[in-house]
C-alpha cells in the first residue's frame, strides 16, 4: 500500500449555518485543527455537531463564515480524493462484495483501482476471509469495518468519522474503538470524530472539542494527555471523564436556564 499523503489543517473561521431562515444549528464557530491530530466534537444530540462535520466536508455550505482546508475549500480537496468520511451508517451497496464495496471508494476518489491496496485494507480492519460476502451476511460490526475500510483505503489527508460505532451494541462499539483507530492514526489523517459518548472521545482523540446544546457554539477545547493505550478503568481515564462530563451537564443546564428566561 502506497505511503499516506500529506495531512491537512482545517480552518474554521466564524462559521454558522442557519436552516429554513429561522433555526440556528452552528452559530460562530473558530476552530483550528491542526494537520494529522484526532479531534473529538462533543456534544449533546440535535447539538450541531454533525452539521459543523457535513460544513467541513463540504456536504453544506455556510451561511456565514468559511471552512477551509490546507488553504482551499472542501471541495477541492474532495476533487481531489484527499478527503474521506464515513458514518454511523455503514452505506453499503447491498449487491456488491466487501472487496468491491471497499474498491468503491477509490473510484469515487476519482484514483486508479488498487486491488492490492483493497485486499491489504480489508485484512488490516479484520476482515481477511470475507473479501467475497455481501453486507447482508456481515454483522453490524462487521459492516462498520468495511465502511471505515473503504474511506482509509484511498489514504486521506482528511478523515471525517459521524458517529461510526453509534449504532452498535456497547461490546462490538469498545472492540471497533480498540481495533480501528490505529488504522487512522498510522495514516496521520487529520481527523474529526464526532461522538456523544464520552469515554469514546476520550479514549481515541488527542483533543476534545466541547459544543453548547443548539446552536453549537464551542463550550471548551481541551487536550487529551494520557499516553496510548489508553486504559478506560485507569484514575486518569475516569477523571477526564469525570470532568468532560461535567462540562456536558453544565452547559445542559445553562441553555435550560436561558431557554426559561
């Protein structure tokens, strides 16, 4: 498999969106993130935080405010197959093989085809003996291998990931958190997860970003430390957790209280 490219910054300079003129989902958000570091965006559900994800990668557009990446806007890196996202739903065509659902993200990479790239990518997300099934005799985690599989395999400079282990049950959720991140991390995309499990962020991210209930606005930005691999039963671990938590429930309560004036 080919080297990984080089990792991109994302600049986030007063960024919002507004929905329908009336609902504010994202609301002036300044963020760097820095190329080739995992960042995890916290927050409550309904938030914002998948918004300010589909505004990074170019799914949405601003309705103030710009997002730009290594210098340009998402689109042209997404032109340029240097950005991959994957998320909650696993989005597999149902009549394709593990093995050509992976290869599907090279051809919408707009890169040459690379069955050894593929085969490499799929034995490396644990896959290996599975090249030739279809999604519907995969288990759920199974499918979310193959999903992160098929945005790794084009080596990205730029890794969105929306929720990826959302959908399954706790035991297969703590396996892929354990299993795929190294994937990611010896590529040195750039990466954003966004989570509202936060033994999750904690457990993969080298900072975590902290978002208001709606409209997402940035509650605290705080770097993660402990070194990996990161033990969750560790005083270190549960105190971070124990504070990032606290942070959640402050900022619950603070938007009860406005929402009651």
């Amino acid at each position: 498999m080919a080297e990984a490219a080089v990792p991109a910054d994302i600049q986030c300079s007063g960024v919002s969106r507004l929905f329908d003129g009336s609902i504010l989902a994202v609301d002036g958000i300044d963020l760097t993130f820095a190329a080739g570091r995992t960042t995890a965006l916290l927050g409550p559900s309904g938030c914002g935080k998948s918004t300010l994800l589909r505004l990074i990668a170019g799914l949405e557009d601003p309705t103030a405010g710009q997002v730009l990446i290594a210098g340009q806007p998402p689109q042209a890196l997404c032109k340029q197959g240097g950005l991959s996202v994957a998320f909650q739903d696993p989005c597999l065509l149902p009549w394709l093989t593990v093995t050509r659902n992976v290869a599907l993200g090279l051809r919408l990479a707009r890169q040459a085809p690379d069955p050894q790239a593929v085969d490499q990518m799929i034995n490396l997300v644990g896959l290996g003996g599975f090249q030739n099934a279809r999604p519907a005799a995969l288990s759920g985690g199974m499918r979310q291998r193959a999903a992160i599989a098929r945005a790794l395999v084009t080596r990205p400079r730029v890794l969105l990931l929306d929720e990826p282990f959302g959908a399954l049950d706790a035991l297969t959720r703590r396996q892929l958190a354990h299993d795929l991140p190294p994937l990611w991390q010896r590529q040195q995309a750039t990466t954003l997860l966004v989570t509202h499990s936060v033994d999750e962020a904690v457990m993969l991210a080298d900072r975590i970003v902290v978002l208001s209930p709606r409209p997402a606005r940035v509650m605290a930005d705080l770097d993660v430390t402990l070194p990996r691999s990161r033990d969750p039963e560790s005083a270190a671990f549960r105190r971070l957790s124990a504070e990032v938590l606290a942070l959640l429930i402050r900022g619950g309560e603070q938007a009860q209280a406005l929402a009651a004036q």
